[in-house]
C-alpha cells in the first residue's frame, strides 16, 4: 500500500489552524496533519497578509514537517490560499479539496452573476 500523503488544513478569515483541532485529532493516527496559522492570524497576526506570504507559511509548514507532496484542504480564505498553491507550486501538492471560495466569474457566468445580485 502506498503510503498516505500528508494532510495541509488551511483556516479562514479571522480564525486559526486551531479552528482543524477536532480532525488533527481524528485523522493524526494515520495521516500527518498540517494546521499552520496564516499571515495575520494568531501566532502570524503581526505579519502582514498576503498570498505570497500566506503560501509562504503553507511551504514552511510543509518543509518543517519534512512532507512531500501533500493534499492541501482550504476553507474560505484557505481555499484561495490552497488555489494559488496550485498555481505557483503545483509540485508540493497530490491533490486539493476546497470549500467556501470560488474562482472570478467571467463570460457567461458573470452574467449570471450579476444578474442574482441585481434580484437580490
């Protein structure tokens, strides 16, 4: 059996890694898991957000676990930070789940976009 690749949970907006603590706790008997803060969060709150600094944090936390190829889980904020992991280092990443976060509507979509914030 190949062996499971490592777990990056990514917090949202104005919360921590501390936010991942009840599936560390599940998921740390067989996979390991990575919850660093984010630029501007708790223990990096005085460090200036930005995504290049934010991916930054998700490297190190990666490099300091000494873990290849992971699969990246990002929340709300998380989940941008995770996209443009997927974009500048696609290398570190196995796989990607993301929530609450989405790509900038164009063409069409955008449309339809607008369209529901005008009804609304």
């Amino acid at each position: 059996m190949a062996p499971r690749p490592p777990l990056l949970f990514l917090h949202g907006v104005r919360l921590s890694g501390a936010m991942w603590e009840p599936q560390r706790r599940k998921l740390a008997g067989e996979f390991t898991v990575l919850t660093p803060d984010l630029p501007g969060h708790r223990t990096l709150r005085r460090e200036r957000f930005t995504f290049d600094a934010a991916v930054g944090a998700a490297r190190r936390a990666l490099d300091e676990a000494e873990a290849g190829g992971c699969v990246v889980v990002g929340l709300s904020l998380g989940g941008y930070v995770a996209m443009e992991m997927l974009r500048v280092c696609p290398e570190r990443l196995r796989g990607a789940v993301l929530s609450g976060c989405t790509r900038e509507p164009t063409g069409v979509s955008a449309r339809v976009h607008d369209l529901v914030a005008w009804l609304s």
